[in-house]
C-alpha cells in the first residue's frame, strides 16, 4: 500500500486494508450494505467495484485519501483526490493558511508536519529553538529523528523515557496507515539505546491527559505540551496528512523563556 508504487490487484488492496482494521468480510459488508459474498468476489476478482462501492469501501476501512486513490486506479478508475507538493501553485491557500497558522503563534514554536513526520515549515520560534538544540540549522529534518537522535532534542530531555515511550504510542496512534506505521518505526528503531519493549501498541498505557515535555537548554529548565492542528473535513490528500503542532509553556518562567529566545534571536 505504499503510494507512488504500481497498483497492485484490487483484491489484495482490499483485503490488506480489511486486515489491518480487523473486520471480517461479513462485518465490512453489513458496514457498507453488501452482501458478504460480493466482499469475497471483491478479494479474489470474480468482481469488479463501481467507483461508488470503492468510495464507500474507502470510508468504512477509513482509507486515507492518498490511498484511495491507489484503491481506485487498482480497479481501472481514476483518482480523485488532488495529491500535491506544499510548495506547489494549486496548494498555496493551504500552505498560506499553514503559514498564518504558526506564526501567530509565535513565541510558542510551532511545525508543520506531513505524512512522514517530515518537517515542512517551521515559525520563527521554531527555527530558533531547532538551531539552539542542534548548533545549526537544517534544510531537510524529520520530526523522529529531532526527537530521538542523540544530536537532536534527545540530550536536552530531562524526562526523556517517558517522552520516547509517549512518542511512540502516538506513532500508532496518528499513523495514517500501516506501511506509514512501520516506516515510522522503522526510522525510529535506527537510533541507538532504544528498548525493544518499546515498539508494540500498549492500550494500557495512559500517560497524563497533558503531558509535558521538560527540557534543559543551556541551564535553563523550559516545560512544554504540544497541541496538534489539523485540517477539518479535507478534500485533498495534502490537506489531510498536514498537521500542525505547537508547543506551549506550562508555566510563567517557561513562557518568559520563550519570549526571552526569540526576542534574542531578532
């Protein structure tokens, strides 16, 4: 299921997609008001879906829209959903709205972040604070690997176990699908020092409604939570793979600290 790779056959789409969510073809055929028999002609290609079985099929497996668009040209339709480039002409409302996004919320750093935890925009805090942690700036940087990387955020974390293990329950949670999930962890698992406990879905695991990030930058003692964005009802791949997260003070001296590193930085 990995985008930009050739289709492959409806059926193992399908029924790929219908494992990782759990279902059996009798419960995704009452969800999408079809005979279970029609699922089974589905998987092994004795039938072919119209485009609006696809649509609905795409939206009881909860489907990203990238993804349906591979699941439409499996079965000989075409896309339709626009996938783009933020830097892109036709995706410039959105990466402006991301822009005015982030910086108003300076001095709090904010990121954009796409599919792949990559790292596309960052606000002026943001920028600042990246190059306070890593002695420099970046052209190209991964959410995952700033986090986990002994050069990156992973030295200045005063409570890094909890905040590696909160990291990676999250990656379970956000990760649009499964091939998403494993190349997460997979990026993840090439840093060192990292314990194998770690790596599987734990539902037991329940950290602190808010939980906070406690860092040591130069001497200074900075907490932080994050609050992530995102686009509502999306009708392009981009728009539902964008998020937003911003880091917020959880006190009054890590607020004047932000305030004081970016007014350093002008």
């Amino acid at each position: 299921m990995k985008s930009g790779s050739a289709s492959p056959h409806f059926g193992d789409l399908l029924r790929s997609w219908r494992a990782d969510r759990q279902l059996s073809q009798a419960e995704l055929a009452l969800s999408v008001e079809t005979p279970s028999r029609h699922i089974s002609f589905l998987e092994t290609g004795r039938s072919k879906p119209s485009r609006d079985m696809v649509f609905r099929l795409s939206v009881a497996l909860q489907i990203p829209l990238r993804d349906r668009n591979l699941l439409l040209r499996a079965a000989g339709l075409a896309d339709a959903y626009a996938v783009g480039d933020i830097a892109s002409d036709d995706m410039s409302p959105i990466h402006g709205a991301v822009i005015r996004l982030m910086t108003a919320h300076d001095p709090n750093p904010s990121f954009a972040i796409d599919r792949s935890w990559d790292i596309v925009e960052m606000n002026a805090s943001a920028r600042f604070l990246v190059s306070q942690l890593i002695g420099g700036t970046a052209a190209s940087l991964n959410i995952l690997d700033l986090a986990f990387s002994p050069d990156g955020l992973r030295p200045h974390v005063q409570n890094w176990e909890d905040f590696a293990r909160q990291t990676v329950q999250r990656i379970h949670r956000e990760a649009l699908g499964p091939t998403d999930l494993r190349n997460a962890l997979d990026r993840i698992k090439r840093h060192p020092a990292l314990p194998d406990r770690w790596w599987n879905f734990d539902v037991r695991y329940a950290p602190n409604p808010v939980f906070p990030v406690r860092l040591n930058i130069g001497g200074a003692k900075l907490e932080l939570f994050s609050v992530i964005a995102s686009i509502a009802m999306p009708t392009n791949a981009l728009a539902q793979e964008l998020r937003v997260e911003t880091f917020f003070p959880v006190d009054e001296d890590s607020e004047a600290f932000l305030k004081r590193l970016v007014d350093g930085s002008q």
